[in-house]
C-alpha cells in the first residue's frame, strides 16, 4: 500500500490513521487530518461552540459527583456528621438565617464572640458581606482532618473549634488549598 499526503506530501505509512470499519489507511495523513478538522471547526464556529458546551456539562456532572461523593462519606461516620453539623450551623446563624444554640454549647463560644473574631480575619478587600454571600468561608487554621476528636467531649474538639483556629478565607483559595477534612 502507498500513500501520498495530499496536503503535505507524507509518505511514511505510520504517520497515517486507520480508517474506521473499512480497514486500510486513511488518505491524509494524521497532522493535516487534525489540521483539516481544526479548519472545519474554525468554519463552523456553531458547532463548536455546542460541542465546548457539551464538554462543560460533561465536566460539570464529574465534578458534581465527586463532591456527592465526597459528602457522602463524610456523612458516613458520627465525626463527619458532627463536622457537617456544625459548620452548617454556624454558618446558619452567622449568615443570619437562624439562630441555632448547638455549636455554642458545643464549642463554648456564642455567635457574638465568633462574628467579632472573624471580622478582625476578613482578608483585605472582602467586607462581612462577602461572608454572608458565601464569597469568604470558615476556615481552620489547622484542617479539621489534623484533628482526632471523636465527639465533642474530647480535648481535640475544643481545639479544633476555637477561635484561635477559626478564620475568613476566600472560597476560592480555601479550595485551592484541598480538601481540608
Ligand atoms: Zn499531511
């Protein structure tokens, strides 16, 4: 079998793709095949424009499923369900949605004391608002996985959720960081 590029000139046979179902080589070769589909693509800016679409909604559902996952195991111990509990609680009250008096208890520190604290953590250019918005989050200082605490009555526990361990941080680098247990 011979082959001549008709857009290049390439003639080395394992520089050609396989033609799918028929067998044999394909009659371009596999840099102008990919060139030829670019310049079909720049052609019809339509289609392309769907199909980076549909790769978004592709990536979308992988990222949502991973995070379904990672919740999921969270929830699947008593020490993730409590951490799940509290910053969901305490981001409830501070955001002002309702007062929940558990994590007060729990932590020993009241809602006041916390929102006075994480005022002095906002990082430059963010305001209280931006916490409210979900723009800054909770962050500990030591991640929450650094701890051993079981239930709240041990001596991690209190430690974990101090105000000393307790910042602001932009949502954005608090997931660049990584998962923080
Ligand atoms: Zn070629």
């Amino acid at each position: 079998m011979e082959r001549i590029c008709p857009d290049c000139g390439e003639t080395d046979l394992s520089k050609f793709g396989f033609r799918d179902g028929r067998g044999g080589l394909k009659y371009v070769c596999k840099v102008c095949e990919n060139e030829r589909s670019k310049k079909w693509l720049r052609e019809h800016p339509a289609v392309n424009r769907a199909r980076v679409a549909a790769n978004r909604v592709k990536n979308t559902d992988r990222i949502r499923e991973k995070e379904k996952e990672y919740s999921l195991q969270r929830r699947a111990t008593e020490r993730g369900r409590l951490d799940n509990r509290l910053k969901s609680s305490i981001a409830g009250t501070l955001r002002g949605y309702k007062n929940h008096k558990k994590w007060q208890e729990l932590t020993g520190i009241n809602a006041e004391e916390l929102k006075k604290h994480l005022q002095k953590t906002i990082p430059p250019g963010y305001g209280w608002e931006d916490y409210v918005s979900g723009k800054l989050q909770l962050d500990h200082k030591t991640p929450i996985c650094k701890f051993t605490y079981q239930t709240p009555d041990d001596d991690d526990f209190k430690k974990c959720w101090s105000l000393e361990n307790m910042q602001l941080l932009a949502a954005f680098d608090n997931g660049a960081k990584g998962r923080r247990g």
